[in-house]
C-alpha cells in the first residue's frame, strides 16, 4: 500500500495525526508537527483515514458534535467518534464517474454520498432522488460536484459544476444555472453549497471564490483571487453555527471567515510545496471550530500535476485525457523534457518529459494544445516544475503516456484512435491521474480500446 506523504503544518491548535511521518526541514516557516488527511481548528481532532489513494472529496459533521464522515473519490466512508452506516460498494461507480460529496441525515444519524453522475445513495438515510445526468464526453453535461443537507434533516440539495441547484425533499430557491458557462469553455465552475439554518436557503461558491446566497444573506463579494494563472481556487464553503455566516476554503489550505470567528488554516506554503489539496470543510456544531480534509499524494514522489489549475473540468479520454481550465501545468515528477513543440498537433505545443523515477519510471508524459510551455529540451524536472500554462479557460489541453522511442508528437498507442474511440493508454492515464487527486477524464464508447503492454503499470 502506497502511502501519501504527509504534510506540515504550522497554525495555532492544530491536532493532527501522523500516518507517515516526514520532517519539515526545508520548507520555510513549517513546524516538525505533520498530518494526515483531517485538521482540525478549534475542534476536537478525533482521527483521520491513512493517506492512500483513492483521494479524499470531502467531509461531514454530525448535528450533535460526536464526530464526522470522509469521503473518498471511490466512495469509501470513514467514520471518526461516530457510527459507520456504510460506503458505496467497491466497483459501483463507472469508469469517469467519482464520489464528490457527503450530507449527514439529522433525522437519521445516516449520510447521503453523491456522485459525479449525479447519483445519490443513502446509509441509514432515505433516498430522495437526484439530478439525472446524462453520460456523455466532451464535459456537455455538467457533473454533480457537491451535496448539502438541511439542519432539519428533510432532505439535501445537489449542486451541479454549472450552478445549478436541484432540491429533494427541500424547497428551491434558485441557482447559477444559465450564469455560468460549463462545458468546452469553462471560465468559472460552481465547487460548493452550504445551507443557512437561519433562513432556510443556501450559498453557492464558485471556482473563482465568488459566493451567492439564495434567501441567504451574502456577507460581501467573497473574491479569493481575480482569475489569474497564479491563483489558488476555492474548493468548498461550510455555514457556521445557526447560520452566522460561512467559511470558504481555497486549494491551499487557507480559509476566509466572513461573520464567523476565524480559526486558523494550515501553511499554505507548506501545502502547494507537496502537491496537497485542500479538498472539504465542515463546521463542528459544539466548538464552532471546523475540520479541513486534505487530499494528499498516494504515489512516492508524484504530484497531482493539476493541482493548481482554476475552474478544472474533465472532457474526453482519447489517446490522453483532456481538460478545461486555466493554470499552471506541474511536472508528475522528477523527470527530463524530451520535446516541447511539433507542428501536427493542435496549436503546435506538444511538450513531452521522461519520468526518471517512481513506479513509472522510463515511462513519458505529453502535455499538449493550448499550453503555453516553460521548460525547454534537455531541462531537467522535479514535481515542483511548472511545464506549461493552460492559459486561456475558453480553451483545453490533452495529457497522456508520449512514446519514449518518439518524441515528435506520435503518442504511445496511437493506432488505437480511430477520432472518437478512448485507448487503453488514454484510460490507463485517467486512472494514473485519479491515483493523484486528478478527476478522471469521460470515456468515449465508440469502439474497443486496443491492447496495452502487458508490462505496463496498473493503476
């Protein structure tokens, strides 16, 4: 079992958990305290699941303050100083498809899972329903990213990546849908939703950090950055105790507290360093202080790559994967740049380094159309480099396996694709990517993949 690295941290009550200890030393401002997959900020830390793939989505607290819930992308529940009702059965969820979000059930003491495909699935919770989403590639039908119950436990909402909200069991109060543009251009995507049991409504925060309430009062124009390559996306919000205002949570670690008390958050420094992500928030309804749910790195050495792009949305498996967005493309791991440009590919970027380490190594990676690159042949590379940035969110890039032997852009399994078919290197460098914290890309099912090495790694 691989396990991730750990992350340190140095922010005021911090409780943490050590699932693989790793010093500190050269990382600027970070204590020697490390932690796992939960933190907890002014809220009593009762455990953390092992930092393994698959990633960690997301978190729950109980009404009551016992505990909570964390999610993984396969749908596998851990439940810390309170009772476990279940995980979504290993295999359930289809190729492309992840688990994205959790809601307790104060009527039941269950939970609600839903996933991308927009499927709910109760434990010890009623099954009200969910959005129908049809399956498809090309990213035209927005996936389910996140799911919000209500303080009552009448039911939940279920937010989809282009603002629209779906209520079961709850009145509806409005969403972003027809406000934000999804699909092949993705500028800004919804990330999170949180109920206001003062009011009954919900807000809504987007890639971009922005929030808006619906019957629910807005603090101010909640802006985490102005949509800059060089920006940290927001990934979750969280409502305080009795509805007082709301927390955002951005991919670094940092959270801003607007009309609630503020209770740290991690060096955020120290969590880009390592490729972490802060991936869920919940408030602790006893302290009023909250829990962050880390995704970290399962595979020695490798970093999710995408960790920094804003407004992600995966598209197609092909030959590779692609994805919209905006940010700065890393570097898998330690490697060497084999080729930067070739003129049959889209916009005629075709950057392709060798992995020189890690269980890929010899292996290449491609990062192509719509990039513009920053390393050049021969350069040598770390998790920490920068090869390219998806400049423009109106626009996606493709990353998948390049051919070692070829480095003119001619990726591995090219023979395979016959324009709509994915290959079996495409969908091995999907799942290679959803090891590391990625989304996966959307299977094409236009044909049969083709053969893959039988020596290649498994994933």
């Amino acid at each position: 079992m691989n396990i991730r690295r750990c992350v340190a941290l140095m922010s005021l009550g911090v409780q943490v958990l050590t699932t693989s200890p790793m010093a500190a030393t050269g990382v600027a401002g970070a204590s020697s305290v490390s932690m796992a997959t939960v933190a907890a900020f002014g809220a009593p830390y009762r455990g953390a699941p092992l930092s393994t793939s698959p990633a960690v989505v997301a978190l729950a607290t109980t009404s009551d303050g016992h505990g909570y819930y964390v999610l993984r992308s396969n749908g596998e529940v851990d439940a810390f100083g309170v009772a476990s009702y279940g995980s979504v059965r290993a295999g359930a969820l289809t190729g492309g498809v992840t688990a994205t979000g959790i809601a307790y059930d104060a009527a039941t003491g269950g939970y609600w899972v839903v996933s991308s495909d927009g499927r709910v699935r109760g434990f010890y919770a009623p099954n009200l329903g969910g959005p129908h989403i049809h399956a498809g590639g090309w990213g035209q039908y927005a996936s389910a990213v996140a799911i919000a119950s209500t303080s009552d436990g009448r039911g939940y909402y279920v937010l989809r990546a282009n603002g629209g909200v779906e209520g079961f069991g709850v009145p509806w109060h409005g969403s972003l849908a027809g406000r934000l543009t999804y699909g092949a251009t993705a500028p800004v995507v919804a990330v999170g939703i949180a109920t206001d049991p003062a009011t009954g409504g919900y807000w809504v925060a987007t890639s971009n950090g922005r929030v808006t309430g619906f019957d629910a009062p807005v603090a101010r124009a909640v802006v985490s950055n102005t949509g800059a390559t060089s920006a940290m996306p927001t990934t979750a919000i969280a409502s305080g105790v009795a509805g007082a205002g709301y927390y955002v949570l951005h991919a670094n670690g940092t959270v801003a507290a607007f009309q609630v008390p503020a209770r740290g958050s991690p060096n955020p420094a120290t969590i880009t360093s390592i490729g972490a992500m802060a991936s869920g928030i919940a408030v602790d309804p006893a302290t009023g202080g909250y829990y962050e749910a880390f995704d970290l790195t399962p595979l020695g050495g490798y970093l999710n790559p995408l960790r920094q792009v804003e407004a992600l949305v995966p598209q197609e498996i092909d030959q590779g994967v692609d994805y919209c967005g905006s940010g700065p493309v890393y570097s898998i791991g330690a490697g060497v740049v084999k080729n930067v440009f070739a003129s049959d590919w889209p916009s005629g970027v075709f950057i392709a380094y060798q992995l020189t380490s890690g269980p890929a190594k010899g292996l290449a990676v491609y990062v192509a159309e719509n990039v513009t690159p920053r390393v050049s042949v021969g350069e040598r590379l770390s998790a920490q480099s920068v090869v390219g940035i998806l400049h423009d969110a109106k626009t996606c890039m493709e990353t998948g396996w390049a051919d070692v032997r070829q480095t003119n852009g001619h990726v591995m399994g090219h023979l395979q694709f016959n324009g709509k078919n994915s290959t079996s290197y495409g969908l091995n460098f999907s799942a290679f990517l959803q090891t590391l914290g990625a989304r996966p890309g959307l299977p094409q099912h236009f044909g049969p993949p083709g053969p893959i090495a039988s020596s290649w790694p498994k994933w």
